[in-house]
C-alpha cells in the first residue's frame, strides 16, 4: 500500500474540512482507499493528512491535478502544501493485552 503525508496551513479550519469532505467522491474515483486527517493541538488550522492509496501512480496522479489544486484553492489552503510519498514498512497495533 502507499500512503501519502500531506502538511499545511489552512485559512480556516472549518471552511477547509467542509471542502474536504465534499471532494470525497473524487479523491475515492482518483483511487483513495481511506486516510486519517490530524490538525496541530496549538493551531487547528496546520492540517496533516495521512491519505491510503491503491497505488504510487495514482497517488502521483492526483496530488499533482488541475483539479486538486482549484480545490485547494476554493477550500482556503495557504501556500504550497508539504507532501512526501511513503510505503509499508512495518505496522503494529497495540491492545491492552500487550
């Protein structure tokens, strides 16, 4: 599986999640299979996305759209967005029974 972590600074938090969810449909089509969305304790509006993808060539794909970039755009996304590509390289999932 690859991941993709994006970082970066919204206008307002609010504004920018309403967008987000609105662009599921399309992430889902561009071949997103699931994410964790994370904001900084001290500034919500410092957003970091952790997005699951079916593949590097869709993910690519994607992040470097037309239409992804009019959407950050709209959804009040500050300045370039930081995104790294990541693999598996190991997971663990810890219970109490650890």
């Amino acid at each position: 599986m690859v991941h993709i972590l994006v970082r970066h600074k919204v206008a307002d938090y609010n504004r920018w999640k309403e967008a987000f969810d609105s662009h599921l449909s399309a992430r889902k089509r561009a071949g997103e299979t699931g994410f964790r969305l994370f904001h900084n304790v001290e500034d919500m509006r410092e957003i970091f996305l952790l997005v699951d993808w079916q593949s590097i060539e869709e993910a690519r794909k994607f992040m470097t759209s037309d239409e992804l970039r009019d959407a950050m755009a709209k959804a009040g996304v500050v300045g370039a967005p930081e995104v790294q590509y990541l693999e598996d390289a190991r997971s663990v999932h810890r219970t109490s029974a650890d």
